[in-house]
C-alpha cells in the first residue's frame, strides 16, 4: 500500500522521491522513511511548511536508540534539504558532523565446523504447511548465496532468465547502485540449481522468480532472515560475538576467498580486482576491508603496497 503524505512538507517529499526514481536511485528505505517523517511533523509540527533546525532535530533525536536509526533519517533529511535548496526554496542543512555513522560491528567470520553445522541445519528446516517448496528453498538458497558471495537481495530477487544451465552462469540484474553482473558458477552448485529449477516447475510451472512465493513475488527480507536465525539456532552454533544475519554468508564466502589466495601464494593486490567485480563492489576499498576479518595470523603478512587504500573502518552492511 502506498503511503500518501499529508504533512506540509507532503508535496515536495513526493516530488523528491519522484525526482530519485527518475534518476534510478532507491526509493524502497527513503519511502519509510519519509512516510515516519512525514506522520511526526503531522503530529509535532502540523502548521510548518519550511525544514527547520528544530524539525530535523526533534526527528532525529526521536529514532529508537539512536545510533543507526538517527543517521539514517539525520542522511535522509540533508538530502531532502539540498533537494530543496536546490529549487530556491528555504531548508536547513543538517551537517554531516551531526549523528555520523555508528562504529560497524564486526560480521561474524564462521570456521570450518560451523559452516558445516548451518547448512546441515538447512537441510533439517522445518516444512512449510503452506508452502511445500519450503524445505528444497531453504538448503538451496542459502547455499546458493554462499557460493556465489550475494547480497541477501540479489539472491532473494533472482529470475529464472538469470540462469544460464549452459554457460553455468548466472546474472545479478540490477544489484546494487544498478551494476549487473554475470557471476561464472561452480558446476555442481549449478547441478544443485538445476535440481532444485526441475522441482519448483513441478509445484509451480511458469514461475518468474527462482525462489517464488506462492503469491508469484520473490521472498521478503523478514522471511530470509527468520528463515536464517531458525537454522543458526539449530546449528548449535554458539557465539558471543553478537547476532548472526544472512549477510555473514557473503562476508565468508570474501574470507574463504581470500584465505585461499593466500594459502596458495597469490599477489592480493592483483587479486583483488577479480573479487571485487565478481562481488559487484564499487570501490576495491569495499573489498580490501575483508583483509581486516582475516585471522591474526595474517597481521604479519606484508600488506604495506595496500597502505591508504584499506579503510579503517567501513560499513560492510551498504556494500
């Protein structure tokens, strides 16, 4: 259901969700945003039709903990803003120094065992009364997101027209920041894919997306992140190192990448172009930062030609 704005500010945060659709930018966060923004000046600032100091402050402050919340709608509204000044009309620009991005925590990097105990746990998921499919979409989807390194919605939002059984390759149209990608595949990942394509047709012929609800829509977010805390917790996988998402899957596959080039005495430097195209990164400082998740060990490998080019700190969650 589209939210319909009614605040006075509703015109031109309709125009500026109008004008970043045009320029093929995501909507999907800002329209949630905006519509929260738009519910609080309703309630808190209902005569006002200028962005004021005030307003962007009492918004912002008023996100639940803080923290990632309050940077999010503190970077949504210098954005509206500077759409706003940028049509001569009066705004207040909140400084970027206001409410910076929280530290990033630390993805959880699995070990050997525990990978092994959480696709085991896939192949044990609970069947879905209502979707028989369940229990063949769970083991393969994540799998299949592991191998490949996706992002949660690449996988989520895979089309049947994006496999190619021949070439065994695969399409990621329309990732993020809209870079596509064909991603060459391991063979029996592909055979996997293909078992599971023979059997879906079967439940569902004609379907659009590989991983199709009943409805005909690719799965939501909700559903692949209660579908991965469901077998982490069967995994018996025990950590302290905070909350597991399927996001820790694409961080591994990086890793083990990584581990791997090393292992057999590869020039990272060299190296790192591949995966970071393959992974669909905008920048190889997004790529670098793995080398950060390594083992100690690797603290005393010679990175010094990646000097000034690996971040700090990044925020691995938006790459």
């Amino acid at each position: 259901m589209t939210y319909e704005f009614k605040s006075g500010f509703a015109g031109q945060i309709q125009e500026m969700l109008e004008h970043r659709a045009t320029m093929r930018y995501s909507v999907k966060n800002y329209n949630k945003l905006f519509a929260n923004f738009d519910r609080f000046c309703m309630n808190h600032f209902p005569n006002e039709t200028i962005l004021t100091k005030e307003i962007a402050f009492a918004w912002c402050n008023d996100a639940k903990g803080n923290g990632k919340g309050a940077f999010n709608r503190a970077s949504a509204l210098r954005g509206f803003a500077r759409y706003i000044s940028l049509a001569g009309k009066e705004a207040y620009v909140m400084p970027s120094s206001f409410f910076p991005m929280p530290k990033a925590k630390q993805p959880i990097i699995m070990n050997h065992v525990e990978l092994t105990n959480f696709f085991e746990a896939t192949d044990c998921y609970p069947s879905g009364e209502r979707n028989v499919l369940h229990d063949f979409t769970v083991p393969v989807i994540f799998r299949l997101q592991y191998a490949c390194g996706m992002r949660p919605q690449e996988v989520r939002c895979l089309r049947c027209t994006d496999f190619n059984f021949t070439d065994n390759t695969i399409y990621i149209a329309d990732g993020k920041r809209h870079k596509d990608r064909c991603l060459p595949t391991n063979a029996d990942v592909m055979e996997m894919c293909k078992r599971y394509n023979q059997i879906a047709e079967k439940i569902t012929p004609q379907r659009t997306y590989f991983f199709q609800t009943q409805l005909g829509k690719a799965y939501t977010t909700d559903w692949l992140c209660d579908a991965f805390r469901i077998c982490w917790e069967m995994s018996g996988n025990v950590t302290s190192r905070g909350s597991c998402t399927p996001y820790a899957l694409r961080h591994n596959f990086a890793t083990q990448i990584l581990m791997r080039w090393i292992e057999e005495g590869r020039d990272l430097d060299a190296m790192i172009p591949y995966l970071s195209a393959y992974m669909g990164h905008e920048s190889f400082s997004a790529t670098y930062y793995y080398i950060h998740l390594l083992p100690e060990r690797l603290a005393l490998m010679d990175f010094t030609r990646s000097n000034g080019i690996i971040p700090e700190a990044y925020d691995y969650e938006e790459d």
